[in-house]
C-alpha cells in the first residue's frame, strides 16, 4: 500500500509539471446518461435483475483534472438500498497521443439504509486500445471488509462501425468463506446517432460463493452523453 500511495505522489508530481506545460485549461460541464436492462459492475449484479438509469456529470478543470458526481438505482436482497450515488475525482496524466494514466477516487454512498458506503481508489493505464486497471474497495459488498481488483481490458474495431469491448478482472475480497476469484465480460456496441447501443455477457468464476449475484447475465444499454 505505501507503494502505491509512493507512486500517486510521483504521478501527481508528473501531472503538476505537465499541467504546467498545458495551454488555459477549459473549463466546461461534460456528462451522459445510460438506461440499462440490468446493473451489473465487475460481474456482480446490483439492481437484482431490473431496469437500471443512470447518469454522470463532471466540471472540467482543465484538460487533466475533474471532479463530479454518479448515480444509479440499485436493488439488493434484504437491503433498503436503492440508490448509490458517488462523488468522484481523477487526475489524468498524458504519457504520449494515444497512452495515458488516470489516479481515480470515489466516494459511494447508499440511500437509505447505508450499509453499502465505501471508498474506491484506482489507478487505470491505457496503452492505445489495451487498458490496465487497479481499483481498491473499503467497503466491498457490504461485508465491511477490503477488497481489490486488477483488470486487463481491450477494445477492437470489428465490423467498420461496431465495437468490440473484452475484459477480464482478477478480484481478491478480504471475506472469509469467499475466495479470490475472476470476471469476465465481452460486449459489442455501435453508435446510432447520438446514442451508443451496447449488448454485453458477464460473470463470474465464484457464483455459487456470492448467493446468485456472480452468474451469467446478458446486458442491453443505450448511452448518450453531452
């Protein structure tokens, strides 16, 4: 861990002077809004197999820092949980055209109940069409207990016009009873006007060890942004 806190502090450093080297900063309001026939996040369903709408809405400051808020409806077994909203911050920092890294927080918070809040710390490297993640959960799955995930993700242009998203994660929860274990999803999209239509698959190595909410799922969204 105090590696990793190490490495922020030196890509904040790199991010400062690149800052530096940046032409005025625009600032401007950014944001989109999806509808999806279920939520499901790194092979975990969160909406219990309904209808989920969400939206994001970010303040630009500058071509390398933002700060904003998402939301969601969620739905859980036993739980008066049904909305998460998240307050988020990145600090992206540009390492060629087409390679950059990006240092994310989260703070998530669950309406009513609560029992889900939690913090979430990543770092996400993308190289071209081929994407790294670390992400680091406090509060994973309401179990109150750490968790973390390394992802390996790659986006392909099939079909001149359609695209190709693979991702694979490697999850380690501190929860005893429930082994490390893998997610996998594939998913293919296409742009319809300003709207992105997306067909995903998605689950898990350890169904049996999450109570149902690691199965196979099948995911139909439509996202627009602004």
């Amino acid at each position: 861990m105090r590696r990793y806190i190490s490495f922020i502090i030196t890509l904040l450093g790199l991010s400062s002077a690149a800052w530096a080297a940046e032409n005025t900063p625009t600032f401007k309001l950014t944001g989109d809004v999806s509808l999806l026939s279920q939520y499901v996040e790194y092979g975990l369903n969160q909406s219990e197999g309904s209808p989920a709408l969400q939206g994001s809405f970010w303040f630009n400051f500058g071509p390398q820092f933002r700060m904003g808020l998402w939301g969601s409806n969620t739905n859980y077994k036993n739980s008066d949980d049904h909305f998460n909203l998240r307050g988020n911050a990145d600090i992206k920092i540009d390492f060629s055209q087409d390679s950059h890294a990006t240092i994310a927080y989260s703070y998530s918070k669950f309406f009513k109940e609560g029992d889900r809040d939690g913090q979430i710390l990543g770092l996400h490297l993308n190289f071209g069409s081929y994407r790294l993640t670390y992400d680091s959960l406090s509060n994973w799955e309401g179990t109150h207990s750490r968790s973390s995930r390394i992802g390996f993700g790659k986006e392909t242009v099939v079909f001149t016009d359609w695209k190709w998203d693979l991702e694979a994660g490697y999850n380690s929860p501190n929860v005893t009873g429930i082994s490390s274990y893998f997610d996998l999803r594939t998913a293919l999209g296409t742009n319809w006007g300003v709207i992105y239509f997306e067909g995903a698959v998605t689950g898990t190595t350890a169904a049996s060890d999450l109570d149902g909410t690691g199965d196979v799922y099948f995911i139909l969204s439509a996202k627009t942004g602004f």
